[in-house]
C-alpha cells in the first residue's frame, strides 16, 4: 500500500471538544468573602482589609496555586548526612514551599502580630492566616507555632528578649545557621513521645542540669513538625518534674545542636510539611518557666496553635465550599445550570450554613484572643472554655464538609487536579493536631470544674442574644441542665461540647448573620428540623438568602 494513502486522523477531533466543564478556579480574590470581611470589621481589624485583599488576589492567583500544587507533589526529602559522611539532619523542600513561606511570612503570619501594638492585630492574622490556609494549608505549621510560642517564652525573659525580635520578624530565612545571625525565626514544639501520646505526663525525655546553668537533653520525640525550624520547645523530665524546654537546632557558637532526625512521617495528608522523630543525645536546652511546670507553660504556646486548628479547619470547609459553588456556577445538568437545581441548591446553602457557623466562630475566638492579650480578663476567660469547643466542634465538621463538597463535583472532584482530593486529605489533621476530640471535651469539663470564670463568661457570650430566637433559648436551658449534671460526665462529653458548640455558633448567628442564616441555622441544628447529612434542610429554608453567602 502506498504511504500517500495511508489514512489520518484530523489533529482536532470534533469527538474532543470539551463542553459544560468548570474553568480553573484562578484569577481571584479570595478574601473577597463577605462572611470574613464582616467577621474581620466586626472583631476590630477594619484597618487590615485592604492589606487582606492583596493576599486574597495572591492566594487565588495561578502562580500561587500552581506553587501550592508543587510543594505538595514534591515532598520534603530528609538528608541525615552529607556526602562525607558527616551527619547533618536537614530537611530539603522544593523551591515552592520557600515561596510560600516567604510570602506567608511576609504577610506577618507568623509572630508579626505580638510586636503590632494595633488593637485587632490578632485578627488580622487570624484572618490572613485563613486566606492563604485556602490557598496551602501545609506549610502553615511552621507560620502557626512560631506565632504561638511567643506568650510561652515569655516565661523566660532573657530569652524572650533574645529571640522575640526575631520570632516577630517579617523576614523568611531558610537553612541552619546561628540564630542570632538571622533576621527571622522559626519555632516548633516537641511534646509526643511514643509512650505517652496524648499524656504528656508519660513523657520519658529525661534533662539534667549542666554546671553552666544549661540543661542536656536525652530521649526521643514521636512527632515533631518542621524539623528545619531554628528553635523548639521540648517536654522533659527534670529532677523537679516534667518541665519546659527550649533546644535551638544551631548553638550560638555556630555548632549543631544534636537532634538526629530518624525519619519524616509518611502522613494521610499536609504532604508540604515536614513532620519528624527527632532523638536527643546530650542536647543543649535552656529551662523556658519553673522547673515542674513544663505543661503549665507550654499550654500557652498549645492554646495559640488550638486556635489555628480553628482557624485552619474553618478555611478548609470554605475552601471546599468555594470549589463546589463554582462548580455548580458553571455546570448544567437537566438543562439547568446546576446551581439552580433544587436538591443542589439545598446541599449548598447546607454546607453554606455550616462553612458561616464555623469562620463566625473562628473569627470570635480569634477577636478573644486579641483581647486577651491586651489584658481584657473577661475575654481571656472566655477563650479558655470557647477554644476547646471550637476545637472540637469545627474541626470535627471539617471531613464531612469536605466529602459534600468534593461529592458536588462528581468523578471531577475525585480527580487529583481538581485539588479536592488534597482538601480531603488535609480535612482530618486539625481535629487530631494539639488534642484529639476526646481531649477537647475532657478540657471543657476540666475548665467547667476548675474555673468557673472561664463557664461565667461563655454564659454572657450566649445570653447576649436571648429572647431573639426561642430555639436558641431552648437549647441553651436545656445545655445548662445537662451541664449541671456530673454523673456520667466524661461518658457525655461530646454529647455536651457538641451542644455547647452549637449554641455558642447559634447565638453567634442569631446576633450578626442575616435572618435567612441565623434561622436556618437555629432550625437544623439546635430545633432538629433536618436529617443526618448535608442537603437536608426543611422546604422553608430560605435557600436563596443561604446561597447570597456563598464564596464568590
């Protein structure tokens, strides 16, 4: 046969003209939310918004996401020597993870906000640390607790005044040097040890005091984050007791503190990040507070980084959420844009519902805090009850929040390019990171025993709406009785969190949210007037004012 006659194919094949497909979801601004923008004015940061909407054009920029998408295909490689032989116990990440960083960083997401003497700085942290979680969430674990180890080391003056100008610092310097010669740190922590988990208590680093006033470390850490950070708080036990520890990776003469990192995790998700064993040999660490008190001074730095799971997990939701709006947006089904689909339009203003509760709450908890720190007690008492339920509650709606949404997507949604998949596999780190759901609503009860400040304050906080929806004043009655009673606690308490969330979000809504939130809100979750999955909202919802919230 002749090669002239052999047959061709057209280079465009009518059969491969691609129709009702979703455009990438790039080119905008993601802090252009109105559910964050009201939450931000209201909780005292109106003079960051426009500072927010740079970063939200950034994180929904294609150069950004395409920088999220890479640090999380290539994943940090840990380098325990170098090619002499020599150890060296670095972690090295793609060039996409230290852009992100240094964005982060810049953007004064890490302790920028302890050194700005601006009333609201908190929440503008908070605020720009749920923008850019949207973008890559990962890479936030580093930023999250050098931003929290601050109030902690503050129980050690002298090297608070030593390091808080660097842990403050706007500046991202990759690499291991002497910390005094940069001009940014970083900080981790190192409580979990294979023995104890949860109970730190358990822990078997032992420390012993040296003649020069500094203490050695010996033991080994289960789960460490950010190996490559500059400096950690460790858990140790001292003659004294368990106590609080600061281990610098870089001694100030310039030599390698010795922290052999054994091995990286091989996590479910949060692939950008570097999570790690360490092991301490004759390590050099300096006491941060009383010897003794290592949970009593650490719990500061815990409380910051709870807050961020909150924060982290309220993003995660709305990030899902923006995905499976502008799905619907763009895809017709039946011939009808799907958005417009009755059963769809249910299952949106649902997950609409649930993504409002959540950033309302985060965004209150993150406005506590601010005032907290500015010595307001009542609010510091309230952050004490209110971050353990918002802990728990937002963090444990984040994977089924999630699963909705990438569902609205269809096959396309199981698809790696998509990026649900990632949001799916992020969805459950932040209700087990600082404190399982067992701990969160064993800590309520703790709080609701020993300071009763901390339940006094929550009560203000819900009774600042009373009388306005008699749902809401039901189910606040009948939370207080359940509370009241102390046999069977610990069996209930997540039956008594879970409620005490509900309501806090409730009130929340009822107070700042349109009506068409606050009552569907009131009639689904603290009436009962739904089923157990998203989408099961009554025939009276307005639909229309749920979906008016939606993310653009």
């Amino acid at each position: 046969m002749s090669t002239n006659a052999a047959p061709r194919s057209r280079p465009t094949a009518l059969t491969h003209e691609v129709t009702n497909q979703a455009p990438p979801l790039t080119g905008h601004d993601v802090a252009d939310d109105a559910v964050l923008l009201e939450g931000v004015d209201r909780e005292g940061a109106s003079w960051h918004i426009g500072d927010l909407h740079g970063l939200g054009r950034f994180a929904g920029s294609e150069e950004a996401q395409e920088w999220a998408d890479q640090a999380n295909r290539h994943e940090p490689v840990l380098r325990t020597h170098d090619r002499y032989g020599h150890r060296v116990d670095e972690v090295e990440f793609h060039p996409a993870y230290h852009h992100l960083m240094e964005n982060s960083v810049r953007a004064g997401l890490a302790g920028a906000a302890w050194a700005d003497g601006r009333p609201g700085a908190h929440v503008a942290r908070a605020a720009g640390f749920m923008v850019t979680s949207t973008l890559e969430p990962g890479h936030l674990c580093p930023v999250s607790m050098t931003y929290a180890v601050v109030p902690a080391l503050r129980h050690a003056p002298d090297l608070a005044k030593a390091y808080e100008p660097l842990l403050t610092s706007r500046v991202y310097e990759a690499g291991l040097r002497t910390p005094a010669e940069k001009s940014g740190l970083l900080a981790g922590m190192g409580m979990t040890e294979k023995q104890g988990g949860s109970d730190v208590r358990a822990n078997t680093t032992s420390a012993t005091e040296a003649a020069d006033g500094t203490w050695r470390l010996r033991g080994h850490k289960w789960f460490t984050s950010a190996p490559m950070n500059d400096l950690f708080l460790v858990l140790a036990q001292a003659p004294g007791g368990l106590s609080c520890f600061l281990v610098p990776r870089v001694l100030p003469d310039g030599s390698r503190n010795t922290f052999r990192i054994q091995r990286l995790k091989d996590k479910l998700g949060n692939r950008a990040n570097a999570s790690s064993e360490p092991e301490f040999d004759d390590t050099v660490a300096w006491l941060v507070g009383a010897e003794g008190s290592g949970v009593r001074t650490i719990i500061d730095m815990v409380t910051m980084t709870r807050l961020d799971c909150v924060l982290g997990s309220a993003s995660g939701t709305r990030a899902a959420l923006a995905q499976a709006a502008h799905h619907a947006r763009h895809r017709s089904v039946f011939g009808a844009k799907l958005i417009d689909q009755p059963l769809m339009r249910n299952v949106l203003g649902d997950l609409s519902l649930e993504s409002e509760a959540a950033t309302t709450l985060a965004l209150r908890l993150a406005g506590a805090a601010d005032r907290a720190q500015r010595g307001d007690a009542r609010e510091r008492a309230f952050l004490r009850l209110a971050t353990a339920v918002g802990k728990y509650w937002v963090c444990k709606r984040q994977p089924a929040a999630v699963a909705e949404a990438l569902e609205c997507l269809g096959g396309n949604g199981y698809d790696e390019a998509s990026g649900m998949p990632r949001l799916y596999r992020e969805a459950p780190l932040n209700g087990i990171w600082e404190g399982s759901g067992n701990v969160n609503a064993l800590d309520l009860l703790r709080a609701l025993a020993r300071e009763p400040e901390s339940f006094d304050s929550f009560r203000e906080e819900i009774e600042a709406a009373s009388g306005v929806d008699r749902r809401l004043d039901a189910a606040w009655r009948e939370l207080c009785g359940e509370l009241a009673l102390t046999e069977d606690a610990p069996l209930r308490a997540r039956r008594l969190i879970e409620r005490a969330a509900l309501v806090l979000q409730g009130s929340l809504l009822v107070r700042h949210a349109p009506a068409a939130v606050a009552d569907a809100f009131c009639a689904s979750r603290l009436a009962g007037d739904r089923g157990l999955a998203f989408g099961t909202l009554s025939p009276g919802t307005d639909f229309a004012g749920l979906l008016e919230r939606l993310p653009a």
